[in-house]
C-alpha cells in the first residue's frame, strides 16, 4: 500500500477547524485478482494543523481474516505544506496480495474507512468508501 499527497490550494475562509475528509473517487467497485484499489480523498483544515497519520479499517463482509485498522503505512509526508486553509488530495493505493486479496477461499466484499486527527485532538468524521467486490484468483 502506498500513499500520496498533494496540496491543491488554500482559498476562501470556509473550512472548519477540524480537519474534515471527502470521497472524491474509487478506481474500481470491483477488484480482479491481482488487481489494484486506488482511493483519492480530499483533505481540508482550516489551521492546516493535521497530523501525519490517516487511519484505515478495512471490514468485509465474509471473511473477518482480512478485515485491519492501521495507522503505521499511511502518513502525510512531514514535509507536505501545511497552511490555513489547506486543502490537498491524498491518495491511497492498495495492492491485491497485501491488503486486498481475501484471506478466505471465496470472494470478498469490502468497504474501507477514513479518519484523523489534528493537532488540538480534533478528529475528523470518518469516510468510508462503498462496497468493494474483491475476486480470488
């Protein structure tokens, strides 16, 4: 799995203070054996004071093996911008033998979740991704 960053822009006065996270887009709602799950959320706060760390659960729905929460491979880079009115992109890549392929001997439905923390311990909601069909080889 890897993750990326991206400042998009600081504009208007309209963020709030804890950092607040968006669904922009999935690459796929069903994952082909071998095949990857790219997840782009969008990123808002309006002191630009969130932490490095974004929190990941994987759930599905049959196999409770493959299920995760993480926090340790899903960092903002330290050096990523941070500003007042930060808005940026972060995207998140998950490869099929490691977190995605289904630890059971059949197919897998998933939804994975979102969230973090700022630095005065405000926690945004947490987002979570739809249904996520991953196939067996």
């Amino acid at each position: 799995m890897s993750c990326s960053f991206a400042a998009l822009s600081c504009g208007k006065d309209t963020f709030k203070s804890k950092p607040q996270l968006f669904l922009e887009s999935v690459s796929t709602t069903t994952v082909q054996p071998f095949g990857n799950l790219q997840v782009i959320l969008r990123l808002t706060d309006k002191e630009g004071d969130f932490h490095d760390t974004v929190w990941v659960k994987k759930i599905t729905t049959r196999c409770p093996s493959s299920n995760f929460a993480d926090s340790l491979l899903y960092r903002i880079p330290p050096d990523a911008p941070r500003s007042a009115n930060f808005d940026g992109e972060i995207v998140f890549s998950f490869t099929y033998p490691f977190e995605l392929q289904p630890r059971c001997t059949r197919p897998d439905t998933a939804t994975f979740s979102f969230w973090m923390k700022d630095k005065k311990g405000n926690a945004s909601d947490t987002v979570k991704t739809p249904p996520i069909i991953i196939l067996r080889p």
